[in-house]
C-alpha cells in the first residue's frame, strides 16, 4: 500500500499551486467541452485565483 503525506504549501510555493491549477482547469474544460465560447473569469482563466 502507497503512504501519502499531505504537507502544507509554504509561501514560495503560492505562485506555482496557482498557476498550475489554473492550467489544469483550462486543459480539462477543453478537453470536455472544447471552445464552447470566450467565457473566462480572469485574465482569459475559466477559474481565477480567487477562487483557487
């Protein structure tokens, strides 16, 4: 059995958490949905930073 270890971000890592969470919800609504339409709710993001 795989151990995981859930660890707290710290700071520096802010930036990057975003970044690719944001990547992440941009790639899976185009795969599910394809370019439906221009509808993005920061700075041409489907989910903003904050609400991540």
């Amino acid at each position: 059995m795989t151990e995981i270890q859930l660890i707290p971000l710290g700071s520096s890592d802010r930036e990057r958490f975003i970044r690719d969470n944001q990547e992440a919800f941009n790639y899976g609504a185009m795969e599910e949905f394809g370019c439906r339409d221009e509808h993005f709710e920061d700075d041409g993001q489907i989910i903003s930073r904050e609400t991540i």
